[in-house]
C-alpha cells in the first residue's frame, strides 16, 4: 500500500469507518506514518482527526495545510472543533476560526474561555430547543422547516419565554404523541441541567449514573448554552479510567504509539522517586548491618515481609483510589472502610505469619526466628491496610491526585515497615 | 432516618432516583441496610434493584417476597430482567418469569439460552422497526397508534420483508423529513449489525469507537432480535476497565460494600501467590548467604536492584494490558513494542545504573561494589521491560486474563533477575 499509490490507497479507505482509519495511522510505525500522511494529505477528514490520539493529533495537524486544516474543520460540531484547536499556536487557531461561518466561530470561542476541565469547554453548541408552549405539531413543522438541525439529536430541549432551560421531551415521545398535544406534557419527569463551569467528569459521572443521553448546559442565567453527549462522556470516562490505571503504575500520560524516547521520558520520573524510597527503604536495612551480619538468615527473609506488605498495601490502594474516583469512598464510610482494612490486614496477617513461621523455623532450624518472622508480617499488614486508604484519602483531601501519588507512599511505609520490624525485632529477641 | 418511620421515609425517598437510592444502599453499613431493606419492603422497584451493585442486589432480592418482586420486575426492559433473574436459584427465577407477560418471558427465556458474555445474552429486545418501503408518513402514524414503544429509543431500524435487517433512521431524520419521503432514502449510510453470540465486550467497544446509540443484535437468519444500547455499554466498559485495575492490584471481584470475611477472602489467593513467588526470590538469595555474610552491604542494596526492576516491569506490564484490552496491541506491532520497552529499559537502565554506582560505591566506600549494582540494574531493566511485555501477550494467546496473572509472573522474574544479577556478580567480582 505504501507504493506511493494515492489513487489505490484512496479507493481502499474511502468506505472506511474514520474510527478505522484513525486506529490504523496510529497501528503503523513512525516512517510509515509519514509517508503515509504525505502520500494521502487530502483524504484526512475532520472525524478522522478527531478520532485520533492527542499526541499524533498534532503530527497530523502540523502536516496539514491550513486552507486543508479549514475545510477539514468545517463540519465538525462545536465541541470537536475546540478539541482540535485547543492545542494549536495562536496563529493556526486564528487561520482555523476564521474558516468557520460566524456563529460556529462564536460557539468555539466561546468554549474557549471556559477552563479546561469545565463542562463549558467540552459541550457541543448543536442543539435543537423549544418554546415549552408549542405543540407537537408546531415542533414538527419546525424540523421539516429549513432550520439547520445537528447531525444527531435525540431530545428537545423545553425554554421558557427567557430561554431558561426547563425539561426535555425525547423524539420517541415526540412522535409517538399526536399533533395537538402540548410539548410541555410529554415532558420526562426528571430534568438536570449542569453549569458551564462545572467538572466535566461529574458531568460524565451524572450521565453514566442516571442513564442519560445528553446532558445539557446552562449559563448564569439558567439559559441553555450547549449538551455534552454521552458518547463523549463514554470517551471521557474512558480517558479517566484509564488514566487512573496508568498512574497507578507510574506509567502517566503513555500511549502505545509513544517513540522510546518519549517512553523513556515518562517513566523515568517514577523510577527515579522509587529509586528513592527504595535507598530509604535500604537505610532501614543498614541500621541493622551488624544483626544481618550475625544472622545471614535475616538477609533471605527479610525480601519476603516487605515485599507482603507491598502487595497488601496495593490491594488496599487500588480499592481506595478507584473507590474515590467514583465517589463511592466519602467522609460517610470512611472511617469504617479504614477499620476494615486494617481488620482485612489483621487476619490475613495472622494467617500468612503462621504460615511463614513455620516455614522460616523449618528452613533455618531455629524455632524464634519464625515466631520475629511472623510478628513482623502481623504488624506490616496491618499497617498495609491502613495506609493503603488512608495516603490516598488524605492525599486527595490535599487535591493531589490519590492515583499518581499513593503508589510511592504506600510501598515506602509498607518497605520501611516491614524491614524495620523484621529487623528490628531479629535484633531484640534473636541475638 | 431509621427511626422505624415508613411514612417519613417513604416522603424522603420518593423524590430521588433510583440509581441514588442504590447508590445510598451501597453506602449504609450491613447492619443498617438490613433494617432499611425490612422497613423500606415496598419501596424498592426495579430500577433501583438493577441500579445496585451486584453482590447487594442478591441481599436485597432475598429479602424481597416473590409476589412483590414480579411486580418489580414487570417495569423494567428485557435485559435488566436478565440480568436480574440470571443468579437466582431455579425456582425463584421460575416465580419471576411467571409473572411476566407472555412475549417479554419468551424474550427474556431466549435471552438466558445464549452463552453468558454473549451479545445475546445483555441485548434488550425492546425496540422499533419498520418495513424499508414505509414512508415517513407511516412510520409516524405506525408510532402514534396503540402500539407498545419502549421506553426509550433513538432509532428506527428497517428490515425488508423476510425481517433481516436492512438498515437504520434516526428519530432526528425521520422528523425532519416530510411524510412522503421513503425511509429507505433517509436511511444512515454505515449500518453495523452484530450476531448474537458475539462478545458483548466487543459490541460495547464498537459502540464506543464508531459512536453508535444502539447496536442492533441479529440472529443466524440476520434477523433483527434486540439490540444493545449505549448506556449499557458504557456502564459496561467502565466495569472492565475497573475489573482490569482491581485484577492487576490482585483484589479480584472486590468492592467497597464487601465485608471483612468476603474481602479478606478476596485478598487471600493473591498474598499467597505472592508470597509463593517472594519464597523462590527468597531461596535465590539463599544460595548466596555466603556472600552476604561476607559482605553485608550486599543485603542491603539487593533490595534497591529487585524493587527498580519491579517498578519497571509493573509500568510496562500496565501499559501492555491495558493495550491488549482496547485492541492497541495486536499481532502487527507487537514485536515492535516489545523491542521498544527492552530499549526504554535499557536507556533507563544506564542512568539509573550510573546513579546508583555511585551511590553504591560512596556509601560503602568500595568502588567495585558500584559497579556491580549498576551493572545488575541494566540486567534488570531491560528484562523487566521484555518480561512485562511478552508475559501478558503469551497469557493473552493462552487464553489467560493478562490482568489477572501478569503482575505475579512479572515481579517474580524481576525479583529472581534482580537478586541473582546482583549476588551473583557480587560472587564473582567482589570475592
């Protein structure tokens, strides 16, 4: 395909999904991409664009023409758009906006100047509203009118004579009602507007959670201004969890189409704070230089406490941060949450330190080196479980990300711990 | 609240959604949510029931007597029936289908018969279709008679005269088109349909992807027999994506209503294989202990050596599930990102490795030591990067969840790599 071909390449992805088509520039290596993109610069559509990953967004984008880049953009719906150009220079912004018809151009600026993570700046402007006191037919004749309608569309959205947004009827309902009927009794019980300056992730959340399809926005003045959809909010929740995943393993922002040296960039930061809690970790050991000396054995179990405690604390943290993610772990439960952790750290302690006693007294033949052994694993779950939720509660009471930061905590105490009590313990009682 | 005033709480509750009344279920502690389900009896409906998470919903559907639970059951769509009766024991899920109407017990009946991940199993069979020769017209008046429209819908989907089905029409079209126009001519140019015993995580990822509202769900015949609709899908892949997380932390099924015995038997199976694979690690520093007790500075760097190639392996093992779960990683690139993490393990590799030489050699003052530690840490590294890559894909071929085997495969081989690199040529060059 990479024949320079541009007629073939182009009879081969015109009936592909530009979902499809984003997938597979981002499946291909670096050099192939290239080509590829100079090869087929015309065939890139604005959905394609923003099908594609944030990073190779932009390599896209800069291999674009701007009067390309503005064609392109044109029938994408607002929130797309702003997607786009969010991250553009202001020269290329400026050439973009300026290919957009007026009121689009209004409605992206407009996104523009709420906050990043706002429900303002990740709405769609594309909506269809009306006067409460139409009827059904009325409603009708106004989408058969010549008034442009946005692509999809499944609600109506209800103004009042100040266009403050008051209920939705769904099209099922609009059909399915006949002429004469008032829109505004066949209106859906529940109705929930969110403010442009909301978090778009609880907008997300309150679509996910109350199974709706499209969540509008309004302004100060209660006034509809956009929907967010809920194939966004799918996206986004997406984005989020996964973010979540990534973070919790030191991997932030990385994407499988990332170039090693951008890989490598990413992980370092992790690597390098774990570098430091291990050293930590390692001066807990060399406290105890001369204990490991008379005693060898230490050596080799010594891994063993630290590195159960360093699972338990995980288990612990993974339950907590994604529990705060979905606002299922609140100032309500927390306290008995942190109980059971620490009970849940207690008994699988007690069974695992039976367990590896035994084991430590048999493989060294000394009996008192199971029992350090065993009070050590006791003491290091415990403390597991209650580190593990409460760093990342406390964290996220500070606004710092529990995702990002927990993991380092908890393995820090649990290391330290662990060492500590093991070793500690070995040199009162063994020696 | 739980003053044992039904009244009271009736008058509280009422006002609030459903999927907030399970959300406040999920949040009580067991004792109170007991005494809340005996006084609460009649309040629960089925939108409540299907919005509680799994493990509550069989306590509270045990709590429910069979005549009030049919009754709960009636309201709801065919999939959240299934969804409902498929953990129940034969003869209450026998109550329940009696209690249904006649076309929704055969829907739900031929719904249990497909394989539980199936599309079949989690579509709803609720839906509207039409003929393609139907004209605007017709469909309208059709959805104005009597007849039974689901809830919610925001298609119509054409089927020809021996049912397959043909293709689709947005409510949105359908209504701004004129009566006489054919629904055939309105019809949305890309039209997906997926068999019944597709995956339904896979259906839910084609939503996701292509931005559908609904997938319709066909049979052998091509027949149209439900369809999945998006809100489905997208509480359904939030729960992947949460399994995937909870699976790599080893915490399994868990959630935050579990009580302590459930969670500390959830917990159990993954501390044991830890500490399993922390006693191999363990017997490999054994083998050295006459190193160690030559040179105790050895046992306390060893740790540093394992935990970085830990870490290590843990990001690229994230990265790789995660990959292996969205479809990123596939047969094309995987020896591509293979090569990419050995290398980023590598270029990490060296830096560490020049800091902690450094490090090794002016703590303890012998300069060879440094250079064994930074030589270890370039081992571990990069066979931290291979191993957290290739792991996971092996698992993924072999039919095993990568989620949840990888971690303990992947720490294993860093911890055995990292002391026996370590030890060994401390063995060796420093003896």
């Amino acid at each position: 395909v990479q024949a320079q071909d541009v007629d073939t390449l182009n009879a081969i992805l015109e009936p592909i999904h530009p979902a499809d088509i984003a997938h597979l520039i981002e499946q291909v290596d670096a050099r192939d991409r290239r080509d590829f993109l100079t090869l087929w610069k015309g065939g890139i559509d604005g959905e394609t664009l923003s099908e594609l990953d944030e990073n190779l967004r932009e390599e896209v984008l800069e291999s674009l023409a701007p009067e390309d880049l503005a064609t392109v953009v044109r029938d994408l719906e607002s929130d797309d758009v702003v997607d786009l150009v969010e991250y553009l220079d202001e020269d290329q912004q400026e050439q973009v906006l300026d290919a957009l018809a007026a009121p689009d151009r209004v409605a992206v600026e407009q996104a523009l100047s709420y906050p990043e993570e706002s429900a303002g700046r990740h709405m769609q402007s594309e909506l269809v509203r009306a006067p409460e006191h139409w009827s059904v037919g009325e409603a009708i004749d106004y989408m058969r009118s010549d008034v442009i309608l946005p692509d999809q569309f499944y609600h109506i959205i209800l103004v009042d004579p100040r266009l403050k947004a008051v209920g939705y009827v769904t099209l099922g309902r609009l059909l399915s009602s006949p002429r004469a009927t008032r829109l505004r009794d066949i209106m859906e019980d529940s109705f929930r507007t969110f403010h442009v300056a909301q978090d778009v992730e609880e907008v997300a959340q309150a679509i996910n959670h109350y199974h709706m399809i499209t969540a509008p926005v309004v302004d100060d003045d209660d006034r509809i201004v956009g929907v967010i959809t809920i194939d966004d909010a799918m996206a986004f929740l997406e984005e989020e969890a996964e973010e979540d995943l990534l973070r919790l393993a030191g991997v932030g922002e990385g994407s499988l189409s990332d170039g090693v040296r951008e890989t490598t960039r990413q992980r370092f930061p992790w690597l390098a704070v774990n570098l430091v809690t291990a050293i930590l970790a390692s001066m807990v050991i060399g406290l105890f230089e001369n204990t490991i000396s008379e005693l060898v054995a230490l050596a080799v179990l010594m891994p063993i406490v630290a590195s159960m405690g360093g699972n338990a604390g995980t288990q612990s943290l993974t339950v907590a941060v994604r529990a705060i993610a979905t606002r299922d772990l609140t100032g309500a439960n927390v306290w008995r949450v942190i109980r059971k952790e620490a009970l849940v750290g207690l008994i699988n302690g007690i069974v695992f330190a039976v367990v590896m006693g035994v084991i430590g007294a048999v493989w060294f033949g000394i009996p008192q080196l199971g029992y350090v052994v065993a009070a050590a694993m006791v003491v290091n779950l415990v403390i597991a479980g209650l580190a593990g939720t409460m760093i990342p509660v406390v964290l996220d009471k500070l606004k710092v990300d529990p995702a990002l930061a927990s993991g380092a905590f908890v393995t820090t105490v649990t290391d330290i711990v662990g060492f500590f009590a093991f070793l500690g313990l070995a040199a009162i009682y063994l020696l």
